[in-house]
C-alpha cells in the first residue's frame, strides 16, 4: 500500500510539474501596443516596472501607477512633501526627453529596472523617429500617448490599456470628462473675459492664443495675445511693454515666480485696466502650477479655479471641495482647509471664494 501511495504521489508530481510546464510555455512574454502615433511595439505581458519621458508624463502616472514608478524625471517640487509619502522623494531621477534643461538619462534608466518607457503630452514632430532610434538603442520599449486637455480622459483609457489597469485608468478618465465637460458649459455661457497670462520675472512673457500651454485660457477667456508664432514652451512668447499697453487686458494671470507681488508698485503698470481695477491673480501653486507648466493634468485644477474666479455665479463650485477630491484622486493625498488656503491666498476674488457650491 505504502510502495502504491509513492507511486501515485510521483505521478501526480510529475503531471503538475507537465501541467505547470505547459502553462507557462502558453502564457505569452510580450504582447503588442499600438501607441498614439501608430506605432506597434512589442512590451511586456506584465508590466511592474514604468519609466516616465518627462514631468508631464510624470504627473500623469502618477495619479495612475504610483507603486510602479521606476524613476521620476526630475525631483518633486518642495510643496509636495505635505502632500505626497516620503517613498516617492528616493524614486531615481532620470532626466527628461524633451523641453527643460536636462535630457534623458540613458545610464540611470537602465539600472532602474524599467520596463518600458511612456512618453505623455503633444507629440513632437520628430516622435516617431526619436523614440525608435531610443528604443533600439536601450532594448527597452518606448511608447507616446497623446493628451491634449480635451482629450485626457481618453488619454487614460489608453494608459490603462497599456498598463492593463482598466478600472483604476477609468476612475480618472471619467473625472476629467466631468470636469472637461463642466468646463464647456461655462465657457459657453460665458461672456469671455479680456485677459492675459503673463510670466517671466520682468513680466515680460505672455501665453499666446493657439499655444500648448494657452488650451484653458482660450477656452476660459478671451486671450488677447495673439502673436505670429505661439511658443510651444511654458515660458510663453517674450513681448514688450508697450505691447501689453495696446492689449490692455481686464484681468490678469500673473505665473507663480513672476511679479504679483510688486505689480501695482510698478508706474509702467499703473495705467493697464487690470491693475486699476484690481482683478489680478497669482496661479495658485503646489505642488505644481495648476495651470501648466508643465501643461499635464494638474490643468483641470487649473480650469476649476479659472472658471470660479471669473465666471463664479456660472461655475459656482465649491472650490476647496473640488480641490479635494482632485487631490484625492490624482495625488493619492488629503488637503487640509488651512493647506487649501494657503494655496489660493493670492488667487481668488472675495466674489468667486464666496460663491456657494451647485
């Protein structure tokens, strides 16, 4: 009895060990993933390890994927640490693809254990031929997903394909489609507001109409400043004071780090109708720009308060329980009252803080 039991314990033995073999001889090791440009890659069955291109694809993935997060593209700005857990600060830095003043850091990504490479935003004219080329000379996939502000909830879906997170990639698809959608309706009921988005430490620079970065505020305003070539960078188009005289905005956006603070001091602003009138704002900050720069998701931020500020008894949001939910969703963070108005201590007027909630 006992030499039978053996027997048909090692038969049983070796038809798992047959079975477990067959197994994994089918479950495949790649698959392919046609990316936003057309392109068909091959990538992993599963992917645990996600590399990111730059800050804006950075943000995104965040809010998707935090635990798979190889390595950032740069550091986390100071704000984030009363948001974000201190396991995200000791993530590697890997550099950035395109814009910004570093590039890809080809050494640290292929010690970082990344699986593949995802690259967010407006596709570049040289995209297929620059992620090809990197491609090839890593071993290591690279894919583009586009999102645009109008279609970021689409833009998910398909992170979520890549990623084979369908569920968690629809939960922040379907907000932005709220948002973006909510967003229509004002604009449409708007009359559209006189303005300009100046940055740059003189003040200087503007977000030109038909831009990247310019997408909410055309959207949200009128956005005075048309020029021949809008840049593609955060920065804007560089412009002189006498050009910001002629388009004599109503209100005005002043980028964090620009001259908010001292404007009014300033006698070449005093006669700009803005600055009479009072109606402008620094864009909140924290733990990005809420309104670009880079021009990722955090924009949907960006698009609550611009459409508060401006139009507040059309949008009528309460907007620190918007910004709650937002940092709930994307930062994987709670905010505090006190946090949320530290952020808005100079970007919001007494009417739209005051405008009770839909």
């Amino acid at each position: 009895m006992k030499r039978l039991f053996a027997l048909l314990l090692a038969a049983l033995t070796l038809l798992s060990i047959a079975c477990s073999g067959s197994l994994a001889a089918q479950t495949p090791q790649t698959r392919a993933f046609t990316d936003s440009v057309g392109r068909t890659v091959e990538i992993p069955y599963s992917i645990d390890k996600v590399a990111v291109s730059g800050p804006l694809a950075q943000i995104v993935l965040f809010a998707l994927c935090p635990d798979r997060l190889a390595g950032i593209a740069g550091k986390w700005d100071k704000t984030a640490e009363q948001f974000f857990d201190r396991k995200y600060y000791d993530l590697p830095v890997l550099g950035q693809l395109y814009g910004g003043k570093g590039e890809l850091n080809l050494e640290t990504l292929l010690t970082s254990g990344a699986q593949i490479v995802i690259d967010v935003g407006e596709p570049k004219k040289t995209i297929v031929e620059d992620l090809d080329a990197l491609q090839e000379q890593t071993g290591i996939p690279f894919v583009h997903i586009t999102a645009l502000t109008a279609s970021m909830g689409d833009a998910y879906r398909k992170l979520g394909e890549l990623l084979d997170m369908p569920a968690e990639a629809e939960a922040l698809a379907a907000y932005c489609d709220r948002i973006y959608a909510r967003t229509l309706e004002i604009a449409g009921a708007a009359e559209k507001k006189n303005l300009l988005y100046i940055t740059g430490d003189q003040g200087l620079n503007v977000i030109a109409r038909g831009s990247y970065h310019g997408e909410i505020i055309d959207l949200l305003s009128n956005n005075l400043a048309v020029v021949e070539s809008p840049s593609s960078k955060g920065t804007g188009n560089e412009v002189d004071m006498e050009q910001i005289l002629l388009w004599n905005p109503d209100v005005i956006l002043f980028a964090p780090d620009s001259i908010y603070a001292d404007v009014a001091a300033r006698p070449e602003w005093q006669t700009v109708s803005a600055i009479q009138s009072g109606a402008y704002y620094e864009v909140p900050f924290g733990p990005y720009n809420w309104m670009g720069f880079p021009p990722s998701v955090q924009r949907y931020l960006g698009m609550m308060w611009m459409s508060q500020l401006l139009y507040p008894e059309t949008a009528r949001y309460d907007l620190y329980e918007a910004v709650k939910e937002y940092f709930g969703l994307f930062y994987h963070a709670d905010i505090t009252r006190d946090q949320f108005d530290a952020l808005v201590q100079h970007s919001m007027g007494a009417q739209a803080a005051l405008a009770p909630a839909a």
